[in-house]
C-alpha cells in the first residue's frame, strides 16, 4: 500500500519528466495547481492518467479526441478543463 505523500510524489515527478516538452508543461502546471487538494481516490485516478502515453493525452486534450484508456472522472474533467 502506498501512502498518500509518496503518491504525490510520484505524480509530481511523472507530471514533468515526461518526454515531451508540451506535456510537461500541462501536466507539471496542472499537478502543481491541483495535487494539495486531491484526495487519496483522485490521486489514484490522476496516477493512472500519468501512465498513458504523452501521444494520447495531447490527442485527447489538445484535439479533443475520446478516448477509452482516459477515464471520465472528476480529475481528467479538471485536467481536460484546465487552461495554461
């Protein structure tokens, strides 16, 4: 079982060590402006979005492509929402 703060960790450090610039710039921004309010649920659900592919998550937020490996729940509604 991992604790919350280790978890928080973990997506701090996925969120901007992705590979591509882009998405380290969305997802850093979006996890530093959001990870202090998140509980343990959304943590889990922000983890998972944090293991797809960078290719995916910009089709589905810049291009508003569905797709079914990102799930529809309050954290990806907050993140697909989100501006920079």
């Amino acid at each position: 079982m991992i604790n919350k703060e280790t978890l928080r960790k973990q997506i701090i450090y996925r969120a901007t060590h992705r590979g591509s610039k882009e998405m380290d710039i969305l997802l850093g921004k979006f996890v530093k402006k959001y990870i202090s309010e998140l509980n343990t649920k959304d943590l889990k659900n922000l983890n998972e979005i944090m293991i797809i592919d960078d290719d995916l998550i910009y089709d589905w937020y810049f291009n508003k492509v569905n797709n079914k490996k990102i799930a529809d729940n309050e954290v990806s509604q907050k993140l697909r929402n989100f501006k920079l």
